[in-house]
C-alpha cells in the first residue's frame, strides 16, 4: 500500500487558509515550542479520518478555524478529506471530498456524507465490507463491520503512550478500541488475510447451517418414531375393532386405514367374517380332499391285501409245477395249471413294488396338511373376541379421529415428507471443499520474524538501552506489548525508565511496519506520526550542547540521537526493500540533532510567533 499526507489544511475564520506541507519518504519533523500546536497536528488528523469524538483545543485552535483539512495520496491517487470544526464536544458530520486532491482558497462546502466517504476510503485500505468482527466482546459485537479507524491504531505514537510502561497503542483507554487491536491484529499485520478470513467466515456459516439441518434431520427422526408409534397404536386399535385385518404388514394397515376412512366403509362384521368364512370354507375343501385321499389310500391298501391273501391260496401251484412228474394229469391240467400260474405271477407283481400312484397320494396328502396347517394359523389370527363400538356414533368418533391423526402425522416417509440428507450431503462437501489457511503457524512465525527486526533495532541502539543492550527482543503476541529478555533464559524483565520505554515504543512500531511492508500489506498506511519521542529528556538545550564529550555515549542527548537515527535507518531500510514510508514527528530539540541524517526533513519551527494558528491571528 502506498500513503502519505501532502499537507495538512485549516480554513481560518479570518477567511485565510494555513497549510502546512510534508514530504513523502521522509521524517517531517515540526520542532518548536510548547503550546503552539504541534500536538493538534495529531488530533487533527485523526479528526478529519472519522473520529467519533475529539481532542482538538477549542482555546486557540478550534476557536479560529471553520474547516480542518488532509491532502493524502493514497495508490497512486490524490484526494483532499475536509471536515467541518466541532461545535464545542461534538463533532460535525459535513464533509468535504476530492477525489482529484483539489483545495478550495476558501472554507469548503459539504459534498460527501460520512459513511460514503468511510467507505470509498475503506476501498483504497483494502478494507471489505463484508469483512466482520469474528468475535465480540462488550463494546464490539460479533460480525460487526471493521472500521478503518482501527487499523490507524498502528500508525500514531501519542505523547501518552510514548513512555507508557504498559500500554503500546494509543485509545487503549477506550473499550471500543481497546477490544478491536486483538480483532484486527492479524490482518493488519499480514498473519491473515481478508480472503481467508471470509473463506473462513463463510465456512462458519455452512458449518452452522450444516448444524441445523443436522438438527433438523434428527428431529425429523425423532417425529418419524412418533409417527410409527402412533400409527401402529392406531392400527391395533382398529384391529381390535375388526377395521383392518391383523394378518397385514403396516403399509397394507395404513392403506386399508386410509381408505376405509375415505369411504367411510367400516365393514367390521362384514370383512372378518367374510374372511373368516373363506378360510373356514377353503380348511373344509382341504380336509375333504384330505379324508377323499385317506379313504381312496385304505381302500387301495385293503386292495393290495386281498391280492397278497389271494397269492397265498395259489401257493400250491407253485408246488404242483415244481413236482410236475409226479402229478396225476388230465386233459385239462395243463391249461388250468397254466392259468393260475400266470394269474399268481401277476398278483406278485402287483404286490411287490411301490407303485405311482403309492407316491402321488402321499405328496398330495401332505400339501394338503401344509396348505390346512397355514389356513389354521390364519384363522387362529383373527381375533377370536372382537371388540365392537358401543353405537354406530362411537364407530363414527373413531373412523374421524382416526383420519385426523393420519393428516396430522403425515408419514414422514412419503415423497412429501422433508427429507435433506441431499443438503446435509451438500453442505459436507462444501465444507470439506473450502480450503481455510491456519494461522496459528502464522502467528508463530510472525513473532519470530518480529523479534528478528526489532533485535536489529536494539543492536543500533545498544549505548542507549544500557544495561539492556544486550537484551533480546521478547513480543508477547497475546498482549500485543513488547518486552526484554535476558540472553539465555526463558523469562522477560521490567524494564524501567521512561527513556528505555520510549525505546521500546519505537523498536515495536518500527517492527510492525517492517514486517507489514515485507509483507505487501494493503490495510496499514506507512506512515508513523510520533509526538516528542525525547520527552524523557527535554531539557536546556545549552545544557546538554556543553555536556562533556565523554560523556555522549551516555547522555540524554546521545540517546535523542540514537532515536533519530534510528528512524532515520528505518527510511533506508524501506527504501532498500522497495518501500516508501513517511513520518511526522512533534518535538522541542534543536534541527542540529540531526545533522547528517539524509532522511530528516524540517517541515517548520513553532518559534518567535509562528505556529499552527499563527500569532497575528486574532482569537
């Protein structure tokens, strides 16, 4: 992303404008006395980018100015932000918007409102608007929009903060902000991105929407088991009444249920006993076909007896044809011999083999048992004490109930029924389909990378840190705050004085913005505005001019210019991965404080009558 503040624009109500102008790429340093304006600058700008309420001075500053204005270049693109000064506590909400960097000579009419304004600029900062609070908290809700403001957390040093030994970011003191560092920490610095995070919103919403389709498919369960039950005490309910045969499956039940409370037809004695004369008829046809076969089978036994007892009584002829020589013959002996002969042969054959017929009668005989047997069982299951209504009103209650609760407990496995395994299905592979990138490695790596840029700081910085310059850089992502470790142990130290607080304040801004530019991040603007970072030793300037030359490595001012440097590295660290980053810094030193530093541009020195709101202008 690329970013920086052209100049700063107040439309005085004396009807002449004050600009004051920044360069790109540099460190603008306002340097000058106290109470002339240098720290409005900040609460300027933050007023003219939304803020819902404000800190400029009504003495001296808002008292004189109608308009506050901001020429920005953001991607290439220039574009003047105006905004009508507060009436006391309140903010105004008329803005003026060019998307060409236009200034009017005089005070600005209203053009643009807030938020179509917040949003065009939300564009250029690659802030969607789909993009959401993935957590709440007190003040924040869940799914709530992320503001731009938010991401300007990273790029003020307020002289509250500065030496603050706890807090690192300014508007801690607010819940609104105070809950949103930790909500937008990682997009911001590149941990996660606006893609996954919207994958990882819209896999929430599937897997949430799975959710209840899961709970709707087990309630739809659950009503289906209700449904089998009250359908099946419904059916036996009406078996018992004689409504519908017992000797049918639960589909047929229901079927016949149906139409019976269609036609309103109960049949009770009509279709048990037409079912029960039919089988007692068609038991009374087998048996008689049975007791047919019996009698025929005796009879046809008592016929093979008779032949065996005749075979018995031509027994002598066998002898008289075995002893033949011996008999006395007459003439006709041998015809008689010769057919009683053939007559016995016969009659044995008869009666010595297992005949067709012998096989055909038993296998009849036995499917006719079988077939009596299973119509015996069909009539043992009509109920043999058939429950009946005590008046056709009674049938009639029944048969309308019985239809009510069939409507109401529509079968839930019928085609009309809901059935979503298909989206249950559907859903799964979508899930399964979107791919959401961890950070938690992330996370990991980042604060390794972090601790890397920031231990280059402190080696630039090693006089002044004393007995911490050879202390390692220890950021604990979970409170976002930068701490000291001591080399070779695993635990941080409280660092004091408010000099080596400064330090770390700017060791862990910096840091950021490094790695947020390595990382071609498009949300955080390179730009730092830092307000009197040499707070911690502000004192006579001649005083520290003449301090001793032996002492400068340890002295306040030695300290100031490690700090400017520095800053001053940081610039050409930019510049050599490819980046441009601005500062605006707010201090009281003398400009030879930086001497020989390439990258520090003096913007204006607040002295002898100049300053923000100039002197001559009347208040």
């Amino acid at each position: 992303m690329k970013f920086y503040i052209e100049s700063l624009q107040l439309w005085l109500k004396t009807g002449r404008r004050r600009s004051v102008s920044f360069l790109p790429n540099k460190i603008n340093v306002i340097t000058g006395e106290s109470h002339t304006g240098k720290t409005a600058i900040l609460d300027i700008v933050d007023y003219c980018l939304f803020a819902s309420n404000h800190r400029i001075s009504e003495s001296i500053i808002n008292e004189n100015v109608t308009w506050y204005g901001l020429c920005i270049h953001v991607n290439d693109k220039v574009y003047t932000i105006a905004r009508r000064a507060p009436e006391g506590t309140a903010p105004s909400a008329d803005y003026y918007f060019s998307s060409t960097g236009e200034v009017p000579n005089t005070a600005p009419n209203p053009s643009i409102g807030e938020s179509a304004l917040k949003k065009l600029l939300s564009a250029d900062f690659g802030i969607d608007q789909d993009v959401k609070i993935p957590f709440g908290g007190r003040t924040l809700k869940a799914n709530s929009r992320v503001s731009l403001r938010y991401f300007l957390l990273f790029n003020t040093i307020s002289q509250d903060i500065i030496t603050h030994s706890d807090q690192f970011f300014d508007k801690q003191n607010q819940a609104r902000y105070q809950e949103a560092l930790p909500r937008i920490f990682d997009i911001a610095v590149g941990i996660d991105t606006v893609e996954n995070i919207l994958k990882r919103e819209k896999r929430a919403e599937l897997e949430r929407n799975l959710a209840r389709q899961q709970k709707l498919a087990a309630r739809t369960e659950e009503k289906r088991e209700q449904f089998n039950a009250q359908l099946t005490e419904t059916v036996t309910q009406a078996q018992r009444y004689g409504l519908v045969p017992e000797n049918t499956d639960l589909d047929a039940s229901v079927t016949a249920l149906r139409q019976m409370v269609t036609a309103r037809d109960s049949g009770t004695d009509h279709h048990v006993s037409a079912q029960y004369e039919e089988i007692s008829s068609q038991i009374y046809r087998v048996s008689r076909k049975i007791r047919g076969l019996r009698r025929f089978a005796s009879e046809y036994g008592n016929h093979k007896t008779t032949l065996k007892e005749t075979a018995d009584s031509l027994q002598p002829v066998e002898y008289l044809l075995k002893n033949f020589e011996e008999t006395v013959r007459t003439s006709v002996f041998d015809d008689i011999v010769k057919n009683l002969s053939q007559g016995l042969q016969e009659i044995k054959d008869a009666t010595a083999r297992k005949t067709p017929l012998d096989s055909n009668i038993n296998e009849i005989m036995k499917e006719l048992e079988s077939q009596r047997l299973s119509l015996e069982k069909d009539l043992q299951a009509l109920p043999s004490d058939m429950e009946s209504f005590e008046s056709d009103k009674d049938k009639y209650i029944f048969i309308g109930e019985t239809k009510a609760k069939l409507e109401l407990y529509s079968d839930p496995r019928s085609d009309e029924a809901s059935d979503n395994s298909e989206l249950i299905a559907r859903l799964e592979a979508q899930i399964e389909d979107l791919a959401v990138s961890p950070v938690e490695d992330r996370k990991e790596l980042f604060t390794r990378a972090l601790d890397e840029a920031i231990q280059d700081y402190i080696a630039l910085t090693k006089a002044a840190l004393g007995n911490y310059g050879d202390y390692r850089s220890a950021f604990s992502y979970s409170d976002k705050k930068l701490h000291l470790r001591k080399p070779k142990t695993a635990s941080t130290e409280n660092v004091g004085s408010s000099s080596n607080h400064m330090f770390l304040h700017l060791f862990l801004f910096l840091g950021l913005h490094e790695l947020i530019m390595r990382n071609d991040g498009a949300h955080v603007a390179p730009f730092l505005i830092i307000d009197q970072f040499s707070r911690p030793y502000w004192g006579d300037d001649d005083q520290k001019d003449g301090a001793g030359e032996k002492d400068v490595d340890e002295s306040d001012v030695a300290k100031v210019k490690l700090a400017l440097e520095l800053l001053d590295q940081f610039i050409t660290t930019a510049n050599d991965i490819g980046k441009e980053f601005q500062m605006i810094v707010f201090e009281h030193i003398n400009p030879r404080y930086w001497d020989g530093l390439k990258n520090v541009h003096l913007v204006e020195i607040f002295r002898d009558g100049n300053a923000l709101i100039p002197v001559s202008t009347p208040g």
